[in-house]
C-alpha cells in the first residue's frame, strides 16, 4: 500500500508518496532551515 503525506511548507504544500517499494516521490519540495530536519528525518524513517 502507498502512503502519502503532505506538508504545509511556505506559500503551499509538499507531499511525499511512499510507493510499496523502496522508491518514493516527492511533489512541490520547499525545505527551510526551519522545517528541513524534521521533514527529511520523516522521510528516512
């Protein structure tokens, strides 16, 4: 099953799609010295 999550980052959204694989996407990125540690530890977890 895929997972999806969103992100409200800046002027918009960020979402990311955890295929049922060892792949995923990520759609509309906008990392932030304020919010990049949490969003990319999320990601690896």
């Amino acid at each position: 099953m895929s997972i999806i999550k969103s992100f409200s980052v800046g002027n918009g959204d960020m979402f990311y799609i955890k295929h049922n694989s060892d792949n995923f996407s990520i759609i509309d990125c906008c990392l932030t010295d304020d919010n990049k540690e949490d969003i990319v530890n999320e990601i690896i977890d």
